[in-house]
C-alpha cells in the first residue's frame, strides 16, 4: 500500500514519515523545496498552489493524508488560499486519479468558525471534504506537542523561566504528535464501518482535559520549575499581538486571530467524537509526553 502525505516536511507531517518509517510503509511526499534521500519516501516536488504536482501525489496511490495547512500569519486572508482552495486543488486530484481514502486533519477550531479566520477556514475546507464524494475521514486534533515544535514551546521556555501567561480561565486536550501521527496511519487502512464518514476528535485520554493552570504547571514540571501562572485578560492578550507583530514582524506567533480562539473557554476533545478503541488508543500520557519533550528541547539546546 502507498500513502500520498501532504505537509511532509512540518511539525506533524514529519512524524508521520517518522512512524511510516517505523513499520516500512512507502510514503508518498509533497514538498516545496528539494530534500534528503530517505528510505521508504518518494518526494514529490510542489505545493497546494501546483495541479500538476498533486496529479503526481495522487497517482496510483491507495490514500492521501491531508495533514498541510497554514496555521498562523500576519494577513488572515492567506488562510483561505492555503486551507480551503488547497483542499480543494488535492480533492479534485484524488478524484481525478480514484484515490480510495482521503483522510484530512483538521482542527478542533473548526467547532467554533466564528472565533477566527483560522478556525472559519478549516470548517470551510471540512464541508469540501464531506461533499467530496471521496471515502474520508477528518481528525480533528487538539494541541499538537513534541519534538520539533514551536508553538507550546513557548510555554515551556516561558516556564522554564517560572513564568507562564495564560488566556482567561478554560480547559483544553492535548495529544502528543506520535500518537497523531500513529492514527493517521492507522486510519488508512481501518474498518470501514468505524471510520468512514467520520469526524475524530483524539486526545490524550485525560478525562476533561487539561485547565490551563493544569497544563501550565504539568509543563512547569517537565522543566523543573514551579511556575506563577496568571490568566490575562482578553484585552492584554491583544495588546501583546500588537506587541509581537511589531518586534517578530512576519513571524509572530501570537496574531490577533489567534487571540479569538485561544480565548475560548472550551478546546476539549468531545466523548461523542472518539476513536473506536478497536482502531486507536492514546499511548503517551500528558505527564510522560511533556517530559520526553522537555528532555528533546534541553537536547537540541532550546532549553
């Protein structure tokens, strides 16, 4: 069997390769920029903006993962580009070339369009894919952590400093990028009759999920400190986008459409939503995930 991935070479596409690796399963790889031979990998060279190039990724190939998108920038029109026309280019490829299973990893900010141009565009590109007529499954994850990404280390360098902002009190899931990865590998090739036509909502298996203050001081553990951690109001939130845009410019990572949802009380992972336990099942715990992660930053030298 040959699995087509787009978002190859990202934070959670690079733990696909990583698991594909793992149990020798022949990847198919969208890429922008030329990459380093690798066992198992075809890379394809091209993007979402690139016909051609998904004709090439969709061609004789028993599944498409969908895991690319645009998560943050500095003009939220960008995310319609990127998430929804996208989507839409790689739906009308597998279609073209008869790919069987199209698995597409959305975000749990699709629940709530309204909060952000970010969340607004992957329920966009959600309604493509369940009008599609493709055999799909969406994976709507919570926060992705782990090795190699930027985002919750923030958190953990703040913490490591004993100090952690967070937005105005709620909950939220998290899932350690492995077991993501593992699931949307697993989901190629599940039983029908559990997956198809479904929308995941995965975790970690904490019940409820994590408080921000939960989370905050798990993380403040992971890096051994015991950390102070205030909840800002939305209005300081916006302030500090401001602030970032004007010091990290094009690379910002707290944006003010990012402030619309991280202010939202309620980011946990659904019951109603679960992964079949016959398919999948967490394995790395929130305690035990954010400590191999710490132990990663500490390694590579940014901790």
């Amino acid at each position: 069997m040959t699995v087509s991935l787009t978002g190859a070479t990202g934070f959670v596409g690079q733990a696909v390769l990583d698991v594909a690796a793992q149990v020798e399963e022949p990847v198919r790889a969208l890429t922008r920029r030329p990459q380093a031979d690798r066992k198992h990998v075809e890379w394809i060279a091209g993007d979402l903006s690139n016909p051609a190039a998904l004709a090439r990724l969709c061609d004789g190939t028993d599944a498409v993962i969908h895991v690319a998108g645009l998560t943050t920038t500095p003009d939220p029109t960008d995310f319609e580009e990127a998430n929804v026309t996208g989507t839409e280019r790689l739906i009308a490829a597998a279609k073209e070339k008869k790919v069987r299973r199209f698995i597409f990893v959305s975000s749990l900010s699709a629940r709530e369009p309204d909060l952000s141009v970010y969340g607004a565009s992957k329920a966009k590109a959600e309604r493509l894919v369940e009008n599609s007529g493709l055999d799909w499954t969406i994976v709507r994850p919570p926060g992705v952590y782990g090795p190699r990404d930027v985002d919750y280390f923030e958190m953990f360098r703040s913490a490591r400093m004993g100090f952690v902002p967070l937005p105005p009190g709620g909950a939220s899931s998290i899932i350690h990028v492995d077991d993501l990865a593992r699931l949307l590998l697993t989901l190629v090739d599940a039983p029908p009759a559990l997956v198809r036509r479904q929308i995941f909502e995965p975790d970690d298996g904490r019940e409820g999920g994590w408080s921000h203050k939960e989370l905050a001081k798990a993380i403040g553990a992971a890096v051994g400190r015991r950390v102070f951690a205030p909840h800002l109001p939305r209005a300081v939130l916006e302030t500090a986008a401001r602030a970032d845009r004007l010091i990290r410019r094009d690379k910002a990572r707290l944006t003010a459409d990012r402030v619309g949802y991280m202010t939202h009380p309620n980011w946990v992972a659904r019951s109603s939503r679960k992964v079949p336990e016959a398919v999948w099942s967490p394995r790395i715990s929130g305690k035990a995930g954010l400590a191999s992660t710490a132990a990663w930053y500490r390694k590579q030298g940014w901790l």
